[in-house]
C-alpha cells in the first residue's frame, strides 16, 4: 500500500495544495461557504504565525491536511482544525496520521493538549485518537459540532 507523506508546510505553493483538499471536502460535499471556510489563518505561510498546517500526499498528489492555530498563552491548548481526507481516500488511516503529526507539532511547542471543534459525526474519529467530549451540541456553518479536548502530557 502507498505511504502518506506528510510535510509541514511552508510555501504558497504547499498551502494551496492543501486549500485543494479543502475546497473538495468542505466547500463541494460538505457545501461550506468559502468565506466561512477559508481565513486569515490561511494566508502565505510565511507571513502567518498563527497556524502551522500540515499537507498528506499520495505519491506526490494531496490527499489531507489539517491546521494546528497556535496563538494562545502558555499553560492553554493548542486548537486543530480544518482536518480533512479525500473522500476516496479515507478510512486507511490517513486522517488519523494528519492527527498525529499535528499532536507531534503542539509537543514540539509545548502545548499541555488540544481543543478542537468536532463535526458530530466525526467524534468516533477523535474518540479513537484519545479525544474527550465536552459540552453540548452546537452549530458552526450549519453543522452540528462539539468540543473536544485532548491532554497530551498523559501520554
Ligand atoms: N465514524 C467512526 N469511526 C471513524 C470515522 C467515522 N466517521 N472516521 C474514521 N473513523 C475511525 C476509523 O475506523 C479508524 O479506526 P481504527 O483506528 O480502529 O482503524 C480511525 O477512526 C482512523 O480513521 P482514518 O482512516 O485515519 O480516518 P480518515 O482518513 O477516513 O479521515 C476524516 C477521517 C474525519 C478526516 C475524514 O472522514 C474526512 O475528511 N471527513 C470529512 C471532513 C470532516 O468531517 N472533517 C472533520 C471535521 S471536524
């Protein structure tokens, strides 16, 4: 089976391959807007500090990503968002090593866990990564989401 390579990306270029996997998933089968789905936090990566995203390829091709927002005070979680598979590559594992690189990025800063805002349908996904459900249900671009937090100094 191919591997994902997954890099932490650093140019224009990067970040629109990864805006690719976004707009096929959030926009087109999802039917997010663009105005809701794409934000400051995606501009040039070297202009912005306040995400690190990370881009999954199948031999050479984008495939996932995800984006860690990283401008909060000490002692607080990072939040991960924008997680995102190909629809027909799903289900072998690659969402769950977008994950895990992102976890390995906010170790690397310090961050004592993660928050993120989960589609509903997606808690199995998080659950099976070690992520708790906090709150009710609410909704984000007409979607049905809950919190979740995970501490990653337990493990
Ligand atoms: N329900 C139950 N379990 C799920 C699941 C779901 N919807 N999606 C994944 N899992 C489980 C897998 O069975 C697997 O379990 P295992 O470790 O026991 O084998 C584990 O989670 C990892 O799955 P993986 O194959 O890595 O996930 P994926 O590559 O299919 O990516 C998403 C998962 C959520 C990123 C992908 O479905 C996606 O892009 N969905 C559309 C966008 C989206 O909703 N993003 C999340 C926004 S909060």
């Amino acid at each position: 089976m191919a591997e994902l390579e997954i890099i932490t990306i650093s140019t224009l270029e990067e970040m629109a391959e990864a805006l690719f996997v976004r707009r096929r998933v959030f926009i087109e089968e999802q039917s997010v807007s663009e105005e809701e789905e794409i934000d400051s936090h995606d501009a040039d990566p070297r202009r912005v500090s306040s995400a690190v995203h990370v881009l999954g390829r199948l031999a050479g091709a984008p495939v996932g990503t995800g984006r860690l927002l990283v401008e909060y005070p000490p002692g607080h979680n990072a939040h991960v968002g924008r997680v995102a598979v190909l629809a027909a590559h799903r289900g072998r594992g690659f969402g769950r090593q977008i994950m895990l690189a992102l976890h390995a990025l906010a170790r690397g800063r310090g961050f004592p866990g993660i928050t993120l805002a989960a589609q509903t349908h997606a808690i199995p996904f998080y659950e099976r990564l070690g992520y708790a459900v906090r709150g009710p249900v609410f909704l984000d671009a007409g979607i049905d989401h809950r919190w979740m937090d995970i501490d990653l100094r337990s493990r």
